[in-house]
C-alpha cells in the first residue's frame, strides 16, 4: 500500500510524527491482512469525518431544548437528527444516541428500569450472552440477580438453538422483572414473538440487545425486534439496545431504541443517572451512518454480508470444520474446533492465524470443556471484508487458507507463505479510507 498515515493526517504527521508513525503502521495492518472479528467493520470516510469533527470541543450535558450549558444551538440540530434518522431506521417511538458504548446503552436499560437486586434472565455467557448480561465480573452480574438460559445441545443443523421451553420454565419459576434476548456468539435469528409472549405471561419488561445485529436490521436482512405490523401493535421487545460500530458501520458508540412508556426512565438512566456529557462528534458520525443504513446500498450490503458468511461457513465444514448450529442466519458464524483436531484449542487456533494475517477471535462453543480464556472454538464474521468488496469467491479462498494454515500450524514456512496470499489478496480490495 503506498499510501500511508500522512495521505490521511497530514496535520497529525506534522503536529506528532511519533503518533503519525504508529497510525501509518495501523493503517497497513487494517489494510493488508484480513480481517474476521465478527464484530468490527470499516467505517466510511465521512463517519471519519465527523468523528473527527470540531463538536469535539463542545459540552453539552442533557439533551435538545434542556442542556446545561449555553452554545448549544447546533449541537442540538445534530443530536435530533442523528435520534429522527435512527427512530425512522427502526419505525421506533424513542431513540437516545448519547450511550458511549454498547455496554453504557445496556447499563442504562438496568439503571432505568430495575432496582439493584431485581432478578434478570439472560442467555448463558458460555453460549453466546454477553460480559453486560450478568458476568460476575461485570457490574450487571454484580448488582443485579442474573439467571440464565441456554442452547439445545448441538443436532446437525437443527441443535444449538434458543431452548424456547427451558426459557419459558425458568421464566415462570423465577419471575424476572426483565428478559433479555440477544447475543454476542449466536449464529441464528431470534423471533422475538414466542419471546413476548413469555414476558407477558409473567409481566416482564423484554430487551433485545441487537449491539451485532443492529446492521442487518437496518438492512432488511433480519427481522425488527420492535416488532412488525404484521405481529400487531406492540408484539416486539419494549427495549433495544444496539452498537453503532458493529454492523451498523457508525463510529464506536451506542444507542437506545424503546416504546415511549419508557422514554423518559431510560432517558434519566443515561444522563445524569450513568453519563456525563455526550460525546457529539460521535453523535454526528451516528447521524452519517443511520443516513447511509436508510439507503438501498446498505440493504445490498448486508445482503452481501449474510450470503459472505453462509458461504465461509460451507466452505470450513468442508474444510473439515463443524459449524455450531450447522451453520449461520447472519453474519458471523462459530467454529468448533474438536472435530477437525481435539488437540487444537480456540487460542492456539487465533494465535496461528495470526501469524498467517487472519484476525479472528477464539471463543466459546456451547458445552465447551474449556475455559473462557483457552476456549475450543473460534467466531467469524464477514462485515468488515464484506465492506471492501469481497464476494463469495474471497469467501472460498480464504475458507482454503484458514484450513491450510491450522493443519500445517508447526510449519512456519506455509504460514508466512499464507501471509504473503492474504496480503496480495487485500490488496486487491482496500478499504475505507483508501478508497
Ligand atoms: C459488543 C456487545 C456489547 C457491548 O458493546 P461495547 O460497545 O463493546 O460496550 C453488548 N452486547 C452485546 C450482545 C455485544 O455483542
């Protein structure tokens, strides 16, 4: 790649050539090995543009029409436009765009609509919940009760599924004032309908956490969990939450979707109940990305990114993979690494690849026998390539190199080799912002 850091920031290259020298060799990594974190995408150019704009140096503490300090005339045509675009995205009554993160958007449904102590049904982290929905490390896991639910054991490509029966049970044993549906490891669309009902047979409040599937329903690809008219008024979660990094391909934040009976609760929960002053400029780089999710292209991508991950995951089972759940809805997809070598763990797996330019990330599969931190599979995603042009075609060669790169592991002339092939491979499709 002969563009460098420079191309992009000349001013940073003259202000801080120190900082400038390690973006530039950011820039190449990004750009000249692949990358498969189901979670992370390419922005455009113009999201750049506004994270990196002028709002910056603005406080605004509140929200439009009720801020606590003065100047704040424009920052609030910002903000409502970033929340009118979202709202009409989703066909959703309320929007808050102020969450920093995927996690602070979580926090604050907590904060907002539970007590400390209130007992929550979430999915089981081993099986694809997330840090936000009960670890006991993480806050919620901490001041709320969390009990979970889980998977069906694996059976072809019918197993590994949302055990809807064991969920119902634990529901109506345990009367948790919230449920929340969502996940951070699960290959398959959720229908929120037997889910709602659920919640209304015990008066449960329903969240759906979208943070990685946010994009797809944008997109069209994956169904609203606001519920659609054709479920009725009011047949989908209360609450949504989302990420606006991941395949919504915004700036790194979060953000709030619910029903109005709750917009004013998780409105306090964010500010002043959890938040401080919002981060506008990445308020604004919000706006740009629900503008661009409203478009056709964006619909077409997605499209793109689900048909990129069916195919990456049809390509490794025959490469000698299973697919947790048999393969994917969506656009990330779990390995099991057990069937092709028992000896080979989830870490050892990522740190190969690695060394062949592969970035991916090991993970649990559900049942796993080993620990969070050694893991026995690994999660895929098709976003980020998806977002320079790769097709189908990309899909079955790199499939061939992640193959050839874990069985030949100890030889680290073929892995260099792979090295080499992904890089020439990338450069044949350079992402934002070099194009
Ligand atoms: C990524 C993710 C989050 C948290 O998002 P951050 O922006 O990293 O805080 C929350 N929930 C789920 C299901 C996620 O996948």
């Amino acid at each position: 790649m002969s563009l460098g850091a420079s191309d992009f920031y000349p001013t940073v290259s003259a202000a801080d050539p120190e900082l400038a020298a390690i973006l530039d060799r950011e820039l190449t990594r990004q750009s000249s090995t692949l990358q498969l974190i189901a979670s992370e995408n390419f922005t455009s150019r113009a999201v750049l543009e506004a994270t990196g704009s002028v709002l910056t140096n603005k406080y605004a503490e509140g929200y439009p029409g009720k801020r606590y300090y003065g100047g704040n005339v424009f920052v609030d045509r910002v903000e409502e436009l970033a929340r009118d675009r979202l709202k009409a995205l989703f066909g959703a009554e309320h929007a808050n765009v102020q969450p920093h993160a995927g996690a602070n958007a979580n926090a604050g449904v907590y904060i907002g609509l539970l007590k400390p102590g209130d007992t929550v049904l979430a999915m089981r982290l081993d099986q694809g919940g997330h840090l936000t929905h009960g670890s006991p490390v993480n806050f919620s896991g901490q001041y709320y009760r969390f009990i979970s639910y889980g998977v069906t054991p694996a059976n072809g490509d019918t197993g590994e599924r949302i055990d809807l029966d064991q969920l119902s049970d634990i529901a109506k044993n345990e009367r948790p004032r919230l449920i929340v549906v969502g996940a951070t490891a699960y290959p398959r669309i959720i229908d929120i309908a037997p889910l709602r009902e659920i919640a209304d047979s015990i008066g449960a409040i329903l969240m759906f956490d979208a943070a990685h599937v946010a994009g797809l329903i944008a997109g069209g690809v994956y169904p609203n969990p606001l519920g659609s008219s054709e479920h009725g008024p009011n047949k989908g979660a209360d609450v949504v939450t989302f990420t606006t990094h991941k395949t919504m391909r915004g700036p790194r934040g979060g953000a709030i979707l619910s029903t109005s009976q709750y917009s004013q609760a998780l409105d306090k929960a964010i500010f002043p109940g959890l938040q401080g002053g919002p981060l506008e400029h990445v308020i604004a780089a919000k706006a740009v990305a629900f503008l661009e999710a409203s478009r056709p292209e964006f619909a077409n991508y997605q499209s793109r990114v689900v048909e990129n991950a069916k195919v990456l995951a049809s390509a490794l089972e025959v490469e000698g993979f299973r697919t947790v759940s048999g393969g994917t809805d969506t656009h990330l997809l779990l390995v099991d690494l057990t069937k092709f070598d028992p000896e080979l763990s989830g870490k050892e797996a990522q740190e190969v690849l690695d060394a062949a330019g592969i970035t991916c990330n090991r993970n649990q599969i559900p049942y796993d026998i080993r620990s969070p931190f050694i893991t026995s599979g690994l999660r895929f995603g098709t976003p980020a390539m998806t977002t320079t042009g790769m097709g189908t075609d990309e899909m079955l060669e790199v499939a061939a190199l992640i193959g050839r790169a874990l069985r030949e592991r100890n030889n680290e002339d073929t892995l260099a080799a792979i090295r080499n092939e992904v890089a020439i491979l990338c450069s044949k499709f350079p992402p934002p912002p070099f194009v």
